[in-house]
C-alpha cells in the first residue's frame, strides 16, 4: 500500500499497516504525540488499517482533530466512570466541544458538585487501567439489538434517525460500550489532566418537548500545567461574566417581563452611544449612507426574499388590516426596497447603505445568555450594491473596515470562508462564483483563512471574523456576505454605460455584529475596566471632607465643560472608603481634592490601574483626559 505524506513524499507499507505504525516508522516522538489521524480528508482512530492509498496526516493536540478525538475520549471514560458509581443511568450524547467535553445522562440520581469528585476518582482509574477503544462497524439490526440490551432508549432513536447505507460504529472500552462514529484514542491510558468542572440541565436533542437530562462538563489536556492555565482562564472568566458585571456597574438589566429582551441602563446607553457615535463617524469616512427601514414588514415582501421558507421558525408574526406581516429578523429586505426606490446609473455605484437596524429573532428559551444570545438586538448592518468589476475591491474595503474596528478594542481575530450550506438558494454556477470572488478578495490582501465548509448563509458564501478576546476566548462578530441571489429575486438593475439595464451584486456586512452581543464581549474582555473614552464615568472627584465640596463640584462643572463625564462623590465617607469605591466601579481617573488642591487650582490623580500619580494643575488634567477620549486610546 501506498501512503502520502504532507510533504507530498510517498512511502510503502504492507497492506493492514495503521497510522500509529506509520508514525512509529517516522519518529519515536511523532509516534508519542499523536491522538489521530486525517486518512484523505476524513479523521481517523490512529489504529484503524489505512486503505491502499491514501494521504495522510497524523494529528496531534495541536490540531483540532487531535484535540478532538483527545476530549471525545475523555467523555467516553466519563460515560464509563458514571455507569460504574450510579448503575441504571442511561446515556444520552457525549461530545467534544471547544475547550473540552460533556456527556448528557438520563439517571434517577441528582448529580452534586461533591459527585464530580467521586466521578472524576472513577475516571482516573480507568484511564490508569489503560483500557483499549475497539471500534466495530455493525448493521442497524444488530445495533438495535445491543442497545435494546443495554436498555439505551437514547441510543435506540438516535440509531433509529440514522439515514439508510451510513455506517453505524461502537466502541468498546473494557466493560463498556457506546454507539459512536469515533475518532478516539487508542487507549484510556493516552489521557493525562482531566477536569470536571460543572453541571447543567439539556433537554434532550435541544428541544423543551424532551425530557431534560443531566450534563456534566470537563476538560482535559496532555499535559497539567495546559489544564491548570485552562482552570485560571475559567475563574477569570467567571469574575468577568458579563451579566454580573452588568448589573454590578448598572449598565443593564434582563427582566422576567422581557425574556431575551434587555433593558440598557443610562450607563450602559453611554457606552451604546459611544460605539455607536464611532461606527456613524467610520462609516461617512468610507463612503456609507445611513438609512433606517421599519421593523414591520409585510409577509410577501419576506416570501419573495426566501426568509418565509429558509428562516420562518426564527421569526415573530402579526396581523394588521387582516393582512399577515412579519417582525423583520433581518435588514437586507428593506435596504433592497430603499434601492428600488430609485433609477440607478452605473455612476452611482457602489452604493453602501448602512443600517443600526433593530431585528427580532425567535430564540428558545433555554438558550438565552445575557447579552450574548437574545431574542432582540441591534445590527450594524450594510448593503453594498455594485458593479461585478467592483466586488474584489469592496470586498477588500469592508476588510480594511473591519481591522480599523477591531484594532481599537486591542482585539486580535482570524478569518473562516463559509461555503454553500444544505439549504442554499441557486444554482451551484452562482454560488462558486460568488465563492470565488470571496476568495480571490482574501487572496488579494494576503490574509489567511480557514474554509468553513457548509456554513454560509441561505442565500450565499461568507467570510466570518472570528476576534480573541483577552482571555483567549474567540468570537465570532464580524461577516461579510456575497449575494447574487436577491438582485435576482427583487429584480434590481443599473444602467449601464451601453445603456442597457444590468444586475447589481450586493454585500451583506456586519462589523460589531450585533451592538448587544459587543457590548456583552467588551465587558468580559475588559473585566469592566472600560478605556476612557468608553467609560460611563470618567472622572470622579473626591473631596476630602465636606469643606472641599465646593471645589469639587467648581472642577466638575469644568471637567463637565470640556465634555468629561464626571461626577462628585460628596458622602460624608472617608477619601479611602471614596478611593475604594470607585475602583470597584472601575472608573479610569480619581481626584481627590483637600486645602493644598483648593488653594493651588489643582488636583492629585489617582488612576485606575497605576494608582497615585501626584498633583497637576486641573487644566494640564482636562487637557491630557480629552487627548485620549479623542484619540479613543
């Protein structure tokens, strides 16, 4: 048998040779490091027999399909450990996720925290008993059979749900067995530093109509340095959770009454209009128009743009004069309709219509989160018609756009190519056009990405922007869309220099996203500490006693002139009582104002993070804080 390697050498084996065995042949290291294996496209058990030819990649924790076949594992002998100490469980699924793994159980018992811990002892053994994973490729019948056994009825419809001629697999590791397509390690043993590290409700198959089963989530990691940084980026995370920092700042709020629906706070409306006030200003600068369209649209309006049949469960519905209208989910339809409202000449294009468009989305209950997933929130969308000579350029603009934005907030972020998904609209001419094009942008500026395969959007391709907060954590906010398909559908047109009507190619573009959802990842990214120009308040002056109110509040009233938010604590608390608040409000700047300030017309600074910084005349202050709210540092 014939195998290919990356470097594109071909080596020889005999037939039945394993992964594994090809890596031992290439390097005792190699060999250590490696969970899985990419056999032509498809990951792979590093000790399943490698076809007669084939390429081949041997993945370690490094790749993702290392990673993931490293946790998948894990979930299996966590699986294995709950059936042990709680007999008569039932299995539901047990995934690899980013970061680590879960398993859902069906069980009488109500798993604790302090189960974790026996749990997690159950695992070690296993994993020290260095159990082989056996995979097996069986019928449906015979499947059927097993679990019925087993008395896996979670199992049983999954097995059920499979579509006819797709292999159904098992993996056997000691005393249990688990209906899996893999990839998995070849043994317990390969697994070093787990983690249990919480509990949750699921519904079964995501739907409230099922029965709620108990998740139990971990992590694990080759090495326990790797999971002890994982575990302080978790308690990190966990002080800058979004929605207690929110409340905790008074930024918003999330009421019973609205669920999926937050109410801003006048400090979080703040830092609304400050992004805000930012996007409008980038946005003139690149040549955009800004339109507002309604949030009420009639239902033929959204059967002709395809939402009605692609994307009718996510939407909210109305009757109005016995006619049936739709609460947009979506801007592209009116920006389309503002289009039609005028003749377009090929001299008018491209055309960039921008939008701060308030949408609704139907999301289940059980998936709300604070400002990160919710049933109404803000995009900051445009519509860019143009010429097709224009797309690579356009495309490149939006690109240059997006890093202009993500620069500021100190993000780094990296780029997906989504391709056609199952439900597109158009033919397959159109879509590796508008792929292509997509693709040539990309390869214009020089910039790497990562193909998504299958994840665009109904009506075609898309590049996604995926930013690193400050914990390492990515999240997906910015998109530009190449759409072919809704200049067909809505019959729009130019006139070209021949003078003939011709079909405009449309962008769809994101760069917060949605304002929530990024004001949501600023918190956490921030930990609530705010840059000047974004904090609610950016100065609190702090009288000593109540003899020097009076010149607190003269020094607000000119901080407040040169256009400071600033505000005067005038309890009658002790300066460290004062300092200390404040800090835990996260206010950038302090001063704190006695006799000598009041004499001198000055104050002494405190800032946030570097502490006391001495007495400067409060014009030299004011000059030095409007310098960095306008240069937005």
């Amino acid at each position: 048998m014939q195998v290919t390697l990356p470097d594109g050498s071909v080596r020889e084996y005999a037939a039945g040779t394993t992964a594994l065995e090809v890596a031992r042949d290439i390097s005792p290291k190699l060999a250590r490091e490696a969970l899985a294996a990419r056999v032509n496209g498809e990951v792979w058990d590093l000790n399943r027999p490698l076809p007669e030819q084939c390429r081949l990649e041997l993945l370690t924790f490094a790749d993702e399909g290392g990673r993931l076949a490293y946790r998948h594992t894990a979930a299996h002998v966590l699986a294995q450990a709950v059936k042990h100490l709680f007999p008569g469980t039932r299995l539901g699924i047990g995934p690899a996720i980013t970061g680590g793994f879960y398993y859902d159980f069906d069980s009488e018992h109500k798993f604790t925290p302090e189960d974790l811990n026996a749990i997690e002892a159950e695992m070690q053994r296993i994993i020290k008993a260095d159990l082989p994973l056996e995979r097996q490729e069986i019928s449906r019948d015979e499947a059927l059979e097993i679990f019925r056994q087993l008395n896996e009825p979670y199992k049983i419809e999954l097995i059920n749900d499979l579509p006819e001629g797709v292999p159904i697999s098992t993996y056997r590791q000691g005393d249990f067995l688990d209906l899996c397509a893999g990839p998995h390690l070849p043994s317990t043993g390969y697994l070093k530093a787990i983690k249990l590290t919480s509990l949750a409700g699921a519904y079964w198959r995501g739907s409230e109509a099922n029965p709620m089963l108990q998740r139990i989530y971990g992590t694990a990691f080759p090495k326990a340095k790797d999971l002890e940084d994982y575990l302080h980026r978790l308690e990190e995370a966990k002080k800058r959770d979004h929605r207690r920092l929110g409340a905790q700042l008074g930024l918003f709020s999330l009421q019973e009454e609205g669920p999926g629906f937050p109410f801003f706070h006048p400090k979080g409306m703040i830092i609304r209009n400050e992004l805000e006030q930012f996007w409008r200003e980038e946005h003139r600068k690149a040549g955009y128009l800004e339109i507002r369209t309604p949030v009420i649209l009639s239902r033929s309006l959204w059967e002709q743009s395809g939402h009605w049949d692609h994307y009718r469960e996510n939407m909210y519905f109305t009757r109005i004069d016995e006619a049936d209208y739709a609460i947009k989910p979506m801007n592209c339809p009116g920006a389309i309709l503002v289009y039609k409202t005028e003749q377009h000449s090929y001299r008018d294009l491209p055309l960039r219509l921008a939008e701060l468009g308030l949408v609704h989305r139907h999301e289940k209950s059980g998936v709300l989160h604070g400002l990160m997933r919710v049933r109404a929130f803000t995009q900051d969308d445009a519509h860019i018609f143009m010429l097709p000579s224009q797309i690579t350029a356009e495309i490149q603009g939006v690109i240059d756009l997006v890093d202009r934005f993500y620069s500021l907030f100190g993000f780094k972020y990296h780029v997906e190519l989504s391709t056609r998904p199952d439900n597109a609209m158009g033919s397959d001419e159109i879509w590796e056009t508008a792929t292509g094009a997509l693709r040539q942008a990309l390869e214009a500026k020089g910039m790497p990405y990562v193909v998504n395969e299958g994840d665009g959007a109904f009506y075609g391709p898309k590049i996604d922007f995926h930013l690193e907060d400050s914990l390492g954590r990515t999240w997906q906010c910015g998109t530009i869309q190449l759409d072919f398909l809704m200049p067909e559908k809505f019959d729009l047109h130019y006139i070209g220099e021949d003078g003939q009507r011709h079909r405009p190619v449309m962008i769809h573009r994101v760069v917060f996203g949605s304002i929530e959802r990024f004001i949501g990842i600023l918190i956490e990214h921030y930990g609530g500490a705010f840059p000047v120009w974004l904090a609610p308040v950016q100065v609190r002056v702090l009288p000593i006693t109540d003899r020097h109110n009076e010149y607190a509040f003269k020094v607000k009233e000119e901080l407040v002139r040169a256009g400071i938010r600033a505000e005067v604590n005038d309890r009658n608390d002790k300066i460290g009582y004062k300092i200390r608040a404040a800090q835990l409000e996260q206010i950038p700047y302090m001063l704190v104002v006695g006799d000598k300030e009041a004499a001198e017309g000055t104050v002494a600074v405190r800032e946030r993070r570097a502490g006391d910084t001495g007495s400067v005349p409060l014009q030299a202050f004011i000059d030095k804080v409007t310098g960095e709210i306008r240069r937005r540092e």
